[in-house]
C-alpha cells in the first residue's frame, strides 16, 4: 500500500505496476479527490486511467491511515486505518506525503523568507525548495528558481557587502512573473507520463520523453559543462517565456 498526495506515490506506484504487472498487489491511498491535484484534472485522469488498466487499486478521500498497533510502516503485519473507519489491510505500508520543515531550525514546519529568500530573523541566511513559506506549488522546477535566486543573492552578499544588489523570487527567476508558472512532469514507468506547461498537458510517451531529455541535461550539469549551462539556461528562458503567454 502506498499512501501518497501528490506524484511521488503515483511514480512508485507506476513503477512497481510497470515492473510486476498484477502480479503485485498495489494499492494507492489519496486524500484528495482525484489524483495529482497540484495539476490540471487532465494529468489525473490519465495517472489513474494508467495505474488501474494495469491493476493498482486507487482509493480517494481518505485521510492518512496510522499503523495497526503502533506497528511501523514497513511491518508486514501493518493494517492501514483511514479515517473512516475502515481497515485497509497490507503487507508494507509506504508512506509518500512528505515532511515538514526541521522544527528546530523554525518553528510551524515552513521557513518565512523575504522576496531575495533572506529568511526572516537573519541576516546572511537565504532559504529555497519545499520547506520555503511560499504560494507557489511545490514543484522541482520551482525549488530549481528559488535555488538560483538564493545562490546568486547569497553570493552577491559576499562579495559586494552590505548593499548588493539581490535578485527577487520569482519575478527575477520568471522573465517578470508574478508567479513561478506550474511546469511538471510525472513518470509513468518508462515510456509514458504526464507533463504539464502552465495550462497545457501533454499525456503519453512524448511526456516521458521530456523527461527523460531534462534528467539528461541535469546530469550534465553537474559535470560543470559551460556550454550544457548556457544552453541550460536558454532553454529554461524560453520555456518561462512561453508559459507566460499560454
């Protein structure tokens, strides 16, 4: 059983369907109605339509279960309760909602920051990723642009001292945005997925191609290639340029 919100539990469940078939039994917990609900309803439809054809159980609108007994997720004897009172037996329990921010370094689970990233209360700490207090949806490409902004702001503030110049998130990172406009991808085992620019999903093969692409240059990256970078960045230029006018 995979307990999830959003794609993590629907790649692994896609991953584990692809690589048994229904020789496995695989069930998907959600507490959202349809699945993969940072995205438009398209993208939902087609994960679900993909998992069940190949035999994954989905079961929407239940509430996170807790463990049989106090028994941990991994326990064989695990029995999943969700929150309507029924029993959702298993033998591993994998749980893919996410954590929160590390309540030691700040307190409510999510780091406030200003529009550089500087996070408040401190003067020479900039923050990015998932445990950032922001609206934007939770994304890689959007931990990507915060990322970037929060390097080039920290690094600016070496080395130009108490006035730099300090780039502003989004806006800085988005061709002017006022929002970090939604660019996802979800894999659906090898050669299928959904891929979402703004408004427009593109379901199938070409999905996972894109990705497949993206993971590619990425590695690359972190070979510290100049040229893969640059054409990195126009790349990713031209996408935000294109999503702001779909």
């Amino acid at each position: 059983m995979i307990v999830s919100r959003g794609p993590s539990g629907v790649e692994l469940a896609a991953e584990l369907a692809g690589a048994h078939g229904k020789a496995l039994s695989i069930t998907l917990v959600c507490s959202q109605s349809s699945l993969l609900p940072g995205l438009r309803p398209r993208a939902g439809r087609y994960a679900q339509r993909w998992l069940e054809k190949r035999g994954v159980t989905i079961v929407l609108g239940e509430r996170e279960p807790i463990t049989n007994d106090g028994e941990p997720f991994w326990s064989p004897r695990a029995a999943a309760h969700a929150d309507r009172g029924r029993a959702l037996p298993c033998d591993v329990l994998l749980w893919c909602v996410g954590h929160r921010a590390n309540g030691g370094v700040v307190g409510g689970g999510v780091i406030a920051a200003d529009a550089n990233l500087l996070v408040k209360s401190f003067a020479n700490v900039y923050t990015s990723g998932d445990c950032l207090q922001s609206g934007e949806e939770k994304t890689a490409s959007a931990a990507d642009l915060a990322a970037m902004v929060a390097a080039v702001n920290g690094a600016r503030a070496l080395k130009r001292g108490d006035n730099p110049k300090l780039l502003a998130f989004p806006r800085d990172a988005c061709a002017g945005a006022a929002h970090v406009p939604v660019v996802a991808c979800v894999n659906l085992f090898k050669h299928s997925g959904v891929r979402q620019f703004k408004s427009v999903v593109i379901c199938g093969a070409v999905a996972a191609l894109t990705k497949a692409v993206i993971e590619a240059a990425q590695l690359t990256l972190a070979r510290e290639r100049a040229c893969v970078f640059w054409l990195w960045r126009l790349f990713e230029t031209l996408m935000l340029a294109v999503c702001r006018v779909l």
